[in-house]
C-alpha cells in the first residue's frame, strides 16, 4: 500500500493521458523547462499503470482527447512562467 502524501511524477504523455481517462487528473509542473505530470502514489494507480503497460484497449477517440487536453494544459502552464 502506498503511504499517504507519497506522489508519482513522469514525463509521459501517453501515461498520463491513460491515467486521465482512468479518472486521476495530474497536476502539471515545470522543471528546468520540461513538464512533469504528478500523481497521488495510490495502490488504484499503480494498477492503472500495469494495465497501461498491459496494453489494455481504450478508445481511440477518448485516448487522442486525454492527449491533446494534456497539451493543451502544458502549453498554458509553459505562458503563464
């Protein structure tokens, strides 16, 4: 079980796309120029994140959605520094 306030950063887009459509928004940071995406480390994560690196099926239309709302996210964070 994952300890309460522990978190889950990555780099990926796909990812965190999936995770997304899974229900778990991420917070978006910048780091030395580069977006991190960070999750709340949880036992539900890490199960969304085996069945991402299954291959599990998700919907071609919902997962491009999840991947352009998660750049267009970045891109407003990028203006704002």
């Amino acid at each position: 079980m994952a300890k309460t306030g522990q978190r889950f950063s990555t780099m990926d887009i796909y990812l965190s796309a999936f995770l997304l459509i899974c229900g778990i928004q991420p917070e978006l940071e910048v780091k030395n120029g580069t977006v991190i995406f960070t999750f709340p480390a949880t036992d539900k994560l890490y199960e969304y994140i085996f069945m991402y690196n299954s291959n599990t099926e998700v919907k071609a239309g919902t997962f491009v959605t999840a991947i352009k709302t998660l750049r267009g996210q970045m891109v407003t964070l990028r203006g704002t520094r």
